[in-house]
C-alpha cells in the first residue's frame, strides 16, 4: 500500500475516483509524520508563511472577528458510531452546517450525506459581511 498508494495521491481530489480506505489512511499518516512545528522552520520560511494569507486563515479571521465559535486546534471531522473518522475537512462550523476544504472526495460525500454544506471561505465570508 505505502508504495502503490503514492501512484495515485493526485486523484483524492477528482469526484469521478474514489479510492480505497488504506490509501487515504496511508496519506493521513503520511502528512501527519511529516514534521510540522514551528522550531524546524527558519525564519526566512516563517517570513514567507505570514506573508501568504490562505483563504482558511482569512476566514478564521473573520470568525474570530465576529466572534462565531469553531475548532481552532484542528481539522473538523464527523465519526461513526464507533468513534472511527469518517469524514475531515480543514475547517468546518456545527452551529451552521458548513464544511471548509473537506480533504478528499470521499470526506466531500460524507459531510454532503450527512446534511453539511461545502463552501468556499470567500463565499461564506462576502454572505455574511
């Protein structure tokens, strides 16, 4: 799986594909054995990353700002039963039923299954200025 799966990471993203479950595991631990604090950047990369301001972050922002409650520690998941993750996105908002960037097609189905809506942040944003 850890070597086939790689073949085919480009396509979690297209709607008409959906993959098996051990290849978008393979994924998840990959990214998060990926190192990912603050003390392995150098500055210049820190520079460079407050320079970019990503649709996410500018509506955290804006969350923040207007004081509507989300998971800032995290991605937004939905589990089943058993307490297994069956569904991530990078940002999502309970009170409203809305996901942010789910992270594959097969998240993007089962938050649209399970009544959330996916918007774009800009989109959330300007409707609600």
């Amino acid at each position: 799986v850890d070597e086939v799966s790689a073949l085919f990471q480009d396509l979690v993203t297209y709607k008409n594909v959906m993959l098996p479950k051990v290849f978008i595991e393979e994924y998840q631990k990959n990214l998060s054995s990926q190192p990912n604090n603050e003390d392995s950047k150098t500055a210049q990369d820190k520079e460079s990353q407050k320079e970019e301001d990503t649709p996410i972050d500018r509506l955290k922002k804006f969350l923040k700002a207007k004081n509507i409650p989300y998971n800032e520690s995290g991605t937004f998941t939905i589990k089943d039963e058993k307490g297994d993750v069956i569904a991530e996105a990078e940002l999502g908002l309970e009170s409203e039923k809305i996901v942010f960037a789910p992270f594959n097609i097969q998240s993007t189905n089962t938050f649209k299954n399970c009544g959330y809506t996916i918007s774009q942040p800009e989109n959330y944003i300007e409707s609600n200025k």
